[in-house]
C-alpha cells in the first residue's frame, strides 16, 4: 500500500503552505483543531498502481480549484473583474472521480463519521468499478451541485481550496454519497438516484452533471466549463456574488 493524501496534494499545495488545519483525523482528539504537516497529511488504503490511476482525477480537481479560487479571488481584490468573462474547462468525468476518490479514502481510513460514529460500510466493489471505470454510473448517480449557493466568496473560500467534507449515509450505515467543498462550492455526489422533487438536503434545486460552474458579478461569468464524455445537455449553475474586496463587511 502507497500513503496517499486524504485530498490530493496538489490542491493542498495550493494553501501555499507546509502545513494544514485539521478536525475529526485520527491525530486529533474531541474535535480539537490540530496543524499537521502536509507531507504528513495522509493514509494507506490504496496501492501505488491504483494512485496512479487516478491522476487524472487529481488533475481535474486542482483545475476545478484553481478556477473557482482566481474567480473568487478577482472578484474580491479587483475591479479589472467586469472587463471580460473567464472560464476554465475541466474534465467533469474526471472530476466526478475526483470526489468518490476523496470519499472512498476518507471512509476506508474510518474518517467518515456519523452521529459521532465512523461509517462503517461501503460497497468496496460498486465504488472500485465507478473510480476506475469498469461499469457506467448508473442514471441519476454522481456529481450535483445546488443552483441556490449562498455567496461563498468568504475569506476561507478564496484562500483555502480544500474546504471540507461530509458524508450522506443510508439507515444501516452504509455511505451512500457525500459533500466535498472545493474552490468555495459544495459539490454532492450521489451513489443513489435522488428524487426530482427534493426540498431539502444537498440534491434540492441541484444541477446533475452541471455543464459549468462559475461566479457571476456585473454581468460577467468566471468559474469552470465542465466538459463531460456523454451526449447529454448539461445545465450551467452560475451563482451571483455580491463584489466585495477582501477586508470589506
């Protein structure tokens, strides 16, 4: 087994740091907050084939964040933001990857916790064959993310890539899904359909397989263009933002 990065060290190389803030890890103890080297920042559940394997994956997320945080970071610093539109395209298959891979570690490394208890189960052959592409995900499965974000340039957002993650887990405790925060947006991923009329939860008023992501100010769009290998049409989800430059309320 090689270490691998709970989240990928490109992204974590982007804190502009040595170093991470870290809650609910092993390391840690009664959800203290706890610094941990990046190099540091890390488990053995997948073999050194495998990690590389999904480079492509990794790829995709560091895209997706660089994207999302030099739009954020633009629209909070500078009024050069009204000048033009700018978009990034980043492999959405890839990317949709991305965050079962971040799922899957955190949970074989018994980090997922719910109600204080880590998710104990995990359909290790279903989730091994949608990572490498052995099977076709299932319609309704994967990558969502919800029209109605709140603004989410804050401070944290723009300067730290890696936000965060939560884990959506079935009744007998299997994990069915989760919530990875990257580049200041919450992107869902469901190993389930879920309904079309949801109200409440991740999947409500969210977009399946968005065709971009992006920040609108002014009138002008940055952000990503996911591109996906499907036919399908894709729904953009573009959020607006209020322009605000850091150290203003």
């Amino acid at each position: 087994m090689s270490g691998e990065h709970y989240v990928s060290d490109s992204i974590l190389r982007m804190l502009g740091a040595t170093n991470i803030s870290t809650r609910d890890y092993p390391w840690n103890v009664d959800g203290e907050l706890k610094t941990v080297g990046i190099s540091s920042f890390k488990t053995k559940v997948l073999c050194q084939e495998h990690n590389s394997a999904l480079s492509k994956a990794d790829e995709a997320a560091k895209a997706f964040a660089m994207a999302l945080a030099w739009a954020g970071l633009q629209i909070r610093t500078s009024v050069e933001f009204e000048s033009a539109s700018e978009v990034l395209s980043v492999d959405g298959d890839q990317l949709e990857r991305w965050v079962l891979k971040t799922l899957v570690v955190h949970q074989l490394a018994s980090v997922l916790k719910d109600n204080g208890k880590p998710v104990a189960t995990l359909d290790r052959t279903q989730a091994v064959d949608l990572l490498f592409g052995q099977r076709p995900w299932p319609p309704g499965w994967g990558l969502y993310v919800s029209r109605t974000a709140s603004d989410p340039l804050t401070k944290e957002s723009v300067r730290a890539p890696w936000g965060g993650i939560q884990p959506l887990v079935r009744k007998d405790g299997e994990l069915i899904g989760g919530l990875v925060w990257l580049g200041g947006v919450a992107l869902a991923l469901a190993l389930f359909q879920p309904a079309p009329d949801e109200t409440r939860g991740p999947f409500a008023n969210a977009v399946y397989r968005p065709g971009a992501v992006a920040f609108r100010t002014r009138g002008f769009d940055k952000g990503a263009v996911l591109l996906w290998s499907d036919s399908a049409h894709h729904e953009q989800v573009i959020m607006s933002v209020t322009f605000k430059k850091i150290g203003e309320p």
